[in-house]
C-alpha cells in the first residue's frame, strides 16, 4: 500500500524566519529525490529545498508569500512501499526509544495513524532549541524567550534582553522589540526616536506622476543592517593610492595563458590576496569588540567578505583562509561564488565568519568612497577604478605615467585609531607594488 510521509521546513541557520518565494510543484505532480520542490529567501540568500523521497504530491502546506520557520509543513507525499519501509523502521525506532508515560498513546485509547515526517537535508549548525522552560521564563522575569538571531542581535547591540519586551507569541522577543529597546535606552523616548529615524510621509503625487516600487527583501534587510551598523560604528575613512603598474604588467602579461585554463585574474583578484597577508601582519584589523567594551577578539583566520552586485542587491559572501590561497584558486572561487550569489544560489553557510570585507567599484567607476563597515567586523576596503596618473620620478628628474588603484578603508574607530589605518593602507600599498610581495 502507497505509505504518505510529510516533507517539513529544515534548519536554517540563524534565520528565524524565511520567505516562501517559489512553490515548484502542486497536488497530483511526481516527484523524484533531490527535485526541486520550493525555494525559500532568507535575509541573506536564497535556499532551493529538495524533495528527500520519491513519490507523489498528495497536499501543499505552503503558498508564495507565506512566511515559514524550522518545523513547517510544506507538503504530504505519498510513497510507494519500498520507499516507506526505511521511514517505518525509524518511526519504530524512535517510539521504542520513547520514555514510559509519554503521552503519545495512552492506556485505553487505539493509536493513531503514524505520518513520518522528513525534513530535506540541513544547511548550517543551529543553536539548540529553547526550552519550553525559558518560554515560561519570560512571563516570570527569568529567561528572555527569544530566537539566536534576535540573541546574536542583542549581543551586538549591547542590550540586556532582559531589558526588551517581548511582542512575539507567548512574550517572544523579536528583532522590532530588540531597536525599540536600544532606542528607548539611548533617548529615553522611542516614539520620538521613530518619528526621526522613519521616513518622511509626503504626498509625492501632488508634485507629478509616481510609482511605487517594492524593494527586494535583500535590499530591505541590508538597509536594516546598514542603518544598524551606520548608527552603532563611528565610522572613519582613510583614502589612499597604490601605485600598481608593475602589477598590471604582470598580470596583463598573463591574461591570455591564464584565460585558456579559464581563469580570469581581476584587479579583485591580486587586492584580495594583497588584503590577506596585510591582515595578518595588522591582527587588530582582523578584529571584533567583545560584549561590554572593554576587549577584542582577535581572530586568527583570514576569511574576507567580498561584495557582489546582483539584480536583487548587494551580497556579501565570503572567501574562506585567503592568505593560504594563491591567486588561480582566489580567482576560480570568487568568479564561483559571483555566479552563485546572481544565479541566488548562495546558502547561510557561504556568508558566515569574515574577519574584513572589500567592495570593489572599480569596474563601474569612481576615484573615490565611504564603504560601510560591517559590523562586528572593524575594517572594510573599498577600491575605485583604476587610474593613470603623472607620477614624478626622481632618477629621471621627469613626470612618468603610473598606474593607480584608489583605496577608501573604512575603519571602527572604537578599535582601530588613525595612526594604524594609515599604516594599514601603506603596507598594502606597498604590498600590491610589485606581483613578487603577493608570493613571499
């Protein structure tokens, strides 16, 4: 006999929530493992569910729009037996190894039809659930009941969840109540705080024609995250110049052996790889401020986020122990991890633990900007087009023309002071001035 088996949401990673963006398939439908049955958006990327059996679409628990958690059903298959028996045996397996007393079947009453439930396969390590007893806590005045991300956020801020109340389900502390806190504790006064920070509310039709258009929900949640990090970060920019033309040399010289083995070595590329070995000779930069004030953590990999520009906004994945890499696999991966992020391809895991981050304009223009950092990390490099410029050479006693690539570092001033920013900027200009630094 067909057996029926519920395909639930796994988990996510720190989300609490994500958005049901795209339902692949309906009632009635096949499907066979690993299709493709709904796509889910996180804050920060896009998540492809898989089916994890083989069978026949019974029902669909989900629709385009709907918001879903860790748990949620998103449909009911019907399996062929063959394909029920490894379900079967596990449902055994976790009944034998149910406590005596459990409520699940009770002395007099039939059991209950068993419906196994599968989850596709997990993207990222989770914090442990809450217990049911911290919901109890946030009644009491005990534990705040709230979900990791909101916890993380609390940290970052500074605040004492104990502080925030909680407009969630049973009390539950959401990510509103954690800015209203801070905004309460740093004015006194969160009404007056929202009507300064909110947007203006004008009728801009009186004026001409308008459109209203949504912003993507990455583009929503970045402007969150910046606005966040704007206002907690007293943010300093140092501008710099690295004189590179050795290195364009260089890698000119090599575009074309490099191209036929299908790697393209950017600008990008060599600034990366350059950023990597200053980072480790300035720990400070590779940095977070600790909860309080009063230490750092000084992180001793160098993973680096580097911003992708994409229809739905900018991401920011990350490159994983930069300074061990040479320059061919920087190359591969972060042409791989660029398609990825405009195809929507990126998962949890591809933007977490970056120590720094670069934001390259120099393919658009510019000679110069204010790259935000992104907070907790205390440093972000932002790099322009580059230039070319009359340098004054003083062997010839002549103006020569040099090859400039334009540095904007924006730095935590909490961690990192002036004097520090601008060695950090020398050395990596000194760094990118001749290929043969990037090997030693």
């Amino acid at each position: 006999m067909p057996h029926q088996v519920e395909v639930r949401v796994p988990d996510v990673g720190e989300a609490e929530q994500v958005e049901v963006i795209e339902v692949l398939v309906a009632a009635g439908d096949r499907v066979a493992v690993d299709d493709v049955i709904v796509t889910l958006e996180s804050d920060k990327a896009t998540l492809e569910l898989p089916s994890p059996r083989a069978g026949v679409v019974q029902s669909v628990g989900v629709a385009v729009g709907d918001e879903v958690v860790e748990g949620t059903l998103l449909l009911v298959l019907e399996v062929e037996p063959d394909e029920a028996t490894a379900d079967a045996a596990a449902a055994a397996t976790t009944e034998a190894e149910e406590p005596a007393g459990g409520d699940a079947v009770r002395a007099g009453a039939a059991p209950a039809p068993h419906v196994p439930s599968v989850t596709p396969p997990t993207f990222t390590p989770q914090a442990p659930p809450v217990p049911a007893s911290a919901a109890r806590g946030a009644a009491s005045g005990e534990r705040p009941h709230a979900g990791p991300q909101v916890r993380r956020m609390a940290r970052e801020l500074g605040l004492d969840l104990a502080a925030a109340s909680g407009s969630g389900p049973h009390g539950r502390i959401l990510e509103d109540d954690v800015r209203a806190a801070v905004r309460t504790a740093l004015s006194g006064t969160a009404a007056r705080d929202r009507a300064a920070l909110a947007a203006p509310n004008v009728d801009y039709a009186k004026y001409g024609e308008v459109e209203e258009v949504e912003l993507s929900r990455i583009r929503r949640v970045s402007a969150r995250n910046l606005a966040r990090s704007w206002a907690l970060v007293p943010h300093v920019t140092q501008h710099d110049e690295a004189d590179v033309t050795e290195l364009e040399a260089f890698r000119k010289a090599r575009a074309a052996e490099l191209a036929e083995e299908g790697v393209r070595l950017s600008p990008l590329v060599f600034a990366l790889k350059a950023t990597a070995l200053v980072l480790r000779r300035f720990p400070r930069m590779r940095s977070s401020l600790l909860e309080g004030g009063e230490r750092i953590a000084v992180k001793h990999y160098v993973h680096v986020g580097v911003a992708v520009d994409t229809e739905g906004g900018l991401v920011v994945p990350v490159v994983r122990d930069v300074d061990r890499k040479g320059l061919r696999t920087l190359a591969r991966e972060v042409a791989e991890l660029a398609e990825r992020a405009r195809e929507r391809k990126l998962r949890p895991e591809h933007f977490e633990g970056a120590v720094f981050s670069i934001s390259s304009l120099g393919g658009i223009g510019g000679t110069a900007f204010t790259p935000i950092v992104n907070h907790p990390e205390v440093g972000i490099l932002g790099l322009s087009r580059l230039q070319t410029k009359p340098v004054w050479d003083r062997e010839a006693a002549a103006f020569a023309p040099r090859t400039v690539l334009p540095l904007s570092l924006s730095y935590d001033h909490r961690v990192i002071d002036g004097a520090e920013a601008v060695r950090f900027t020398t050395d990596l200009a000194r760094t990118l001035a001749h290929p043969a630094n990037l090997l030693l």
